[in-house]
C-alpha cells in the first residue's frame, strides 16, 4: 500500500504550469512529487516569485511562500529551497530527501548538452512527441558532432523513435541510419532495419538488407523480436477485439461490424492525437 499524505494547504483552482515541462499542478504535494521525481533535470532557476505568488494565493500558504523566500535569498541553491519546502510539507523522508538533494548537485555540474537531452527524454517518455521532437531538434543545433558524437547519436536515434510513432518511418530509418553510422551501436541498426521492414515491400527490404555488410546478425535479431511480439499481440485485447471485429463481418452481422469497427477508430485517433499534443 502507497504512502498517505495529510493536504498541505487547499487545492488550487488555477494550478501552476512548470515551465520546462508544461506539467500543471494543483496543490502543493504535487508540487513536491513533481521535485521528487523530476530533480535530475531541474535548474537552479525553478523557485521564483510566480511559483512563491501561486503557493501564497492559490493553495493558501502565505507563510510558507514567506519562508521560501527568505531561505532563497539566504542560499540560491536550488537543494536548499527543495529541501526547505519538503520539510515544511512532510513530504519525503529524511533519506529521500538527501537522495533529491544529491541528484539536484549532480544536475548543477551537468553540462547544459545533457540537461536538454534529460528534458526531451522525459518529454519522449511522458509521451509528449511534439514538445519532445523540438527540443531534441534545439539540441542538435547546440551539439558538435565531433566533440558530441555519442549524444549526437542518442538525439538521432530518439528522433526516429518520434517519426516512427507517427509511422513515417522512411524518415525513421533515416535518422537510425544517421545514429548507426556516428557510433556503430547495434540497437540503431537493429530499429533502422525494422523501420525499413516497415516501410518497403519484402522485396525491396531484402535487397536493402543485402547491401549491409554488417545487417546479418542485427536482422536475425530482428526476425526473432518480431516472432515474440506477434506471439505477445495474438494474446492482447486489442488483437482479439480486432479478431472479433473481423468475424463480425464474416458472419454478415454488418450493424454490430460498423459500430465496432467506428468504436476501435475513435480509440486509434484519440491515442494517435494524444501522443502528439504538447
């Protein structure tokens, strides 16, 4: 069973939206869920007169907002601040406290490269593709594919991960191809040859495949990672509401077919959209 946290202040009607990460939050223990979880890539900047105003007006601590900002005056560390609301808030323990401390110092000496990689992972992670996408691109722009070529490659192979999930994947398999030829890791080609099996004809993917030298083994990979998860699908929901779908059809049942059939569109659509809002 989870922890239960006693409400700290009242529930806001307006809620804070963090700005490196479009995460809106409502009361002040999301707030320090949100620093829990997130340290890794927060900067020193987080605290700041809005977030003080909104914890003051919104959820109703004055006194805390107060506090807040007489500690940061005191130490603009961004650990000290973290450290000072959970506490007040009796949100973490003593030793997830010091472990969300620690992570805050180490992102402090991160380079600004990695930070931005960080933030447009989560963003990959959490399913915003499009916030995701733009800031990899932001990164690119930053990195020096000489002095960057490992980050380099992770950005390129992350950004076919992006075109892949909107099933442009010959535009995918360019960027795994990119990310393959900086730095020769097999999960790029591996992807690149599943993004072409998706995107040409059988024919046409065993002739791409026989012009890499090196394919033999990543596709053999490949082969049996498409046999395990075709295994896996057959036992899913999805699959077998497809399969009923289909025998609905066979048996003629044509009203029962299209209202089932228009049911499964909506859900592709509203997924597909989701994964592409900010």
């Amino acid at each position: 069973m989870g922890k239960v946290y006693a409400c700290v202040g009242r529930y806001a009607s307006t809620p804070y939206t963090i700005k490196k990460s479009c995460i809106h939050v409502y009361c002040v223990e999301e707030l320090c869920y949100y620093i829990r979880n997130n340290a890794y890539f927060m900067d020193d900047d987080f605290f700041d007169n809005d977030l003080y105003l909104w914890l003051e007006e919104e959820c109703n601590l004055p006194t805390l907002a107060k506090n807040l900002r007489a500690k940061a005056r005191i130490d603009k560390r961004i650990e000290c601040t973290a450290r000072f609301l959970l506490e007040s808030v009796h949100y973490c323990s003593e030793e997830e406290i010091v472990e969300t401390e620690t992570l805050l110092q180490t992102n402090r000496n991160m380079s600004g490269k990695k930070k931005l990689k960080l933030r447009a992972d989560y963003f990959l992670s959490a399913g915003k593709t499009a916030l995701a996408m733009q800031t990899y691109e932001d990164l690119l722009v930053r990195l020096d594919v000489t002095k960057d070529a490992r980050l380099v490659a992770a950005v390129y192979h992350n950004l076919g991960v992006i075109y892949a999930k909107m099933f442009l994947f010959s535009e995918a398999a360019d960027y795994f191809e990119k990310a393959y030829d900086l730095d020769g890791d097999k999960k790029h080609q591996i992807c690149l040859l599943a993004a072409k099996r998706m995107s040409l004809s059988d024919d046409g993917y065993l002739k791409a495949v026989s012009k890499m030298e090196d394919a033999f083994e990543s596709s053999n990979i490949l082969e049996g990672m498409l046999e395990e998860g075709l295994s896996d699908m057959k036992q899913s929901d999805e699959y077998l509401r497809l399969k009923g779908m289909s025998q609905l059809g066979e048996q003629g049942d044509q009203e029962e077919y299209t209202r089932s059939l228009n049911q499964q569109l909506t859900y592709f659509k509203d997924n597909y959209r989701g994964q592409l809002e900010h």
